[in-house]
C-alpha cells in the first residue's frame, strides 16, 4: 500500500528523540563525573605537597580538598544506581566500567586516613589518586564514544580530549609539587614532567581541531596569559636541574598555585564545552520534536485522503513536466476528479519530499561522525598499545609511551601505525631476551 512507508518514517523520528534523549543524561552523568575529576585532582595535589613535606605544608588544603570531593562522590553514587534502571539503556561494558569506579571510590576512605597520618610516600599516594582518576577519565571517554551523535559528535571529541589534557595537567601539578617540596631533583620525577607535558600538549592539539571556533578562541587566548609565562619558567627550573639538585621548597606553593591557574582555565573550558552539550541536546530535541509533530499531521492527512495507488506510482518516479518523467495517467471512470488527484498528489510529494529530508540530514552527518569516530578510535588504539607495552615489557607509562614514539619517528610513521603494529604483535615478540651465560 501506497502509506506502508509512514510507521517507519515516525518510528525513525521518535527514535531520534529517544538517542538524543539518552544522550541529555549521559552529558549530565558526565558533569558529575568531571566535577568529581577535578575536585580529586585538587585534593591529589595538596596531598602531594602536604606527603613530600612530612606534612609540614598544606595540612589544611588537603582537608579542604577531601571535604569538597566527598559530595560529589555521593551525588555520582546515587546517579550510577540509577544507571540499574534497564530503561536508561546501559550496556554490560558500562556497568562493569561503574562497578570498577565504585571499587575506586570505596579504597578513597582508607586511601585519606593513611594519608592524615603522613603514612604513604607522595609518589604512591599521587599514583593512587591517580589510578581512581584514570577510571572515572576511561568512564567519560566510554560514554563519549558509545553516544556520538550527529549534531554534537565533535564536541564530544573536544571534550573527551579535554578531559585527557586536564587530567596531565594536574597530574604534572602534582608531582611537581612533589619536586619542590621535596627539596630534591629526582631523575624519574623530572622525566614524568616532560612526559605530562608532551600529554598535554597531545590532548590538547585535538581538543583544538574539534572545538568549536569560539572555544578554541578563547584557549588559544589562554596560551597567551601571564600565567602560562610563570609555568613555563617553573617548568624549567625543575626539568633542567642537575639530577639530586637542591630545589627550592618554598617554590611548592607558589608552583601549585601557578599550576592551578591553568587547571583552572581548561576547567572553565571545560564546563562551557559542557553547557554547549546541553544546548545542543535541547536544540536537537526541540528540532525533532517539531519535525515529529509535523510528519504525524502529514501522516494524517494521507490516512484521511488515501490517494489512488496509480497516482502514487507517478508521484514516486517522476514529476511532471522533467525529462524522463512518466506522464500522468488519464483519469479512469470513477476515479477522484482531477482536482482531488492534485491533492492526492501534493500529499504524496510531501511524503517524498520527507523521506528525501531524512536522508538527506542522515547523509550530511555521516563524515562528521566518521571523523569523531576515527579520533576516539586513534586514542583508544594508542592508550591499548601502552597498556601492552607496560604489562609484557615491565615498562612505566612514560617509558612505553617513548618507544612508541621512538619506533614511529626512526621508521617514519604514523604513532597510529606503530600502535596497532604493537597490538598485532604475538607475546613471543615481547619475550626479553636471555641472560649471558656465567663464564
């Protein structure tokens, strides 16, 4: 029958509208998630200072910083729960990724009481803050990547990397902090400093390409202030110290502050990146939404004026009048006059003109999300080949992160190559090799 087309032109509508839905309260999932982010990096750099100064410095940051996490700790709790509901739509792979979370959070209480009492070294409590962070980051690249969406895929993107760079960054907060309160320049410390940089300045390069012009204005406005000048020269005091120098430790606090600034600044970024999330949600629902109503009154219309199946047959391949076109087929006796087949007509072409709509608008998004997909996709790539690396070879982060660079740069390829290279490799090709044989 001419109309059999109609149930599944609004089905696909309403469909549309339950996807964007559904990603209206991801984003708000991932506000949460990214509040909690930044509140435990804050407190992972205070406890930094507050461990390598034997608790001298930055008692009461710390404190601070644990009193303003723990709510935010509750409110995602209570969101994940509701994540149980099956009619929210989360899948097995996000509910494990939650579970994992929760573990997290739960070894945060005992994490803290060590902590209060100067018991862990700051290295380890800075490795521990940063494992609970790394799970929550791995949860909003998760998210982003189960829900790109035409409309809002490279914001997703941007965001996604922001998050990333964020998170070196106040990983470099903290271990710096580390540095100058210490009092000493440590070799492995000072290689993570560049590492963390060289991370940022990674995640940040994408965050750039996809942001949108006005975003990527004001960061690019952002690299230009006073405060990144001070950072770049407390970087270099501590990179470029002789190994086992003495460093100034009056400098920690100075070094966190200057450090917070900038995290402070992809914060604001960050929470605006958020907002604009939200209104293009809102948009796109209300777009939909609209377009819904307006197919289902076009739908209506069909069902109480059927036009003749003949009549549909010419409307579907050809208009009259264009070449090539089937011409209109004399009226049969008692048949619609012809003013009602104009009519009959008119609605069929709306039909068409609908679909041809529909296609059209799913056809001009599909290289944007092609692109949003193959950037999620290269990190996803390259942060598994890192993971191989550190587990089969024993290698840290910063180090596996180097020989992938290293091979990329002697082989002239691209990191992406190298990395799924890795991953193709057996076990047997990461086997050290033996020991020489005693004389």
């Amino acid at each position: 029958m001419p109309l059999s087309a109609s149930p599944f032109v609004l089905r696909a509508k309403q469909l549309d509208i339950d996807a964007v839905r559904h990603l209206a309260a991801r984003v708000e999932l991932v506000t949460v998630i990214g509040q909690l982010i930044h509140a435990l990096q804050r407190e992972r750099g205070a406890c930094s200072i507050f461990l390598a100064s034997h608790g001298l410095q930055f008692n009461e940051q710390h404190l601070n910083a644990q009193q303003a996490a723990t709510p935010l700790e509750q409110q995602l709790r209570s969101l994940f729960d509701a994540q149980l509901d099956p009619a929210q739509g989360a899948t097995a792979r996000l509910l494990s990724l939650m579970a994992w979370v929760l573990l997290d959070l739960d070894a945060l209480h005992e994490l803290r009481r060590q902590i209060d009492r100067c018991q862990p070294s700051a290295h380890d409590s800075v490795a521990a803050f940063s494992r609970v962070i790394a799970g929550l980051v791995e949860l909003v690249f998760h998210l982003a990547d189960s829900t790109v969406h035409p409309g809002v895929s490279r914001q997703l993107v941007a965001f996604v990397h922001l998050v990333q760079g964020k998170e070196a960054a106040g990983q470099e907060r903290a271990v710096g902090g580390q540095l100058f309160a210490s009092g000493q320049a440590l070799p492995v410390e000072q290689e993570r400093i560049t590492h963390l940089i060289d991370a940022q300045e990674r995640s940040l390069a994408v965050f750039e390409e996809f942001a949108d012009p006005a975003l990527r204005a004001r960061w690019q406005q952002l690299q230009l202030t006073p405060t990144v000048a001070q950072l770049e020269r407390l970087r270099r005091t501590l990179c470029t110290a002789r190994p086992g120098a003495a460093l100034d430790a009056q400098l920690s606090g100075r070094w966190f502050e200057v450090a917070s600034e900038r995290i402070t600044d992809l914060w604001q970024l960050e929470t605006e990146l958020v907002q604009d999330l939200r209104q293009a949600c809102a948009r796109q629902l209300l777009q939909l939404q609209q377009e819904l109503q307006d197919a289902e009154g076009l739908v209506q219309r069909l069902r109480n004026t059927p036009p003749p199946h003949t009549h549909a047959v010419v409307e579907f391949f050809g208009i009259s009048g264009h070449p090539g076109t089937v011409p209109l087929l004399a009226q049969p006796p008692g048949e619609a006059p012809p003013d009602t087949q104009a009519r009959d007509a008119q609605a069929m072409s709306s039909m068409v003109e609908l679909l041809q709509a529909q296609t059209a608008r799913l056809a001009s998004v599909e290289m944007e999300l092609e692109a949003a997909k193959r950037a999620l996709h290269e990190r996803k790539i390259i942060e598994r080949a890192k993971g191989v690396l550190m587990s089969r070879m024993g290698l840290s982060e910063e180090a596996a992160f180097r020989a992938l660079q290293k091979t990329a740069m002697d082989q002239n390829r691209r990191l992406l190559d190298v990395a799924e290279a890795t991953l193709s490799l057996p076990d047997l090709a990461f086997a050290r090799p033996p020991a020489p044989a005693a004389d």
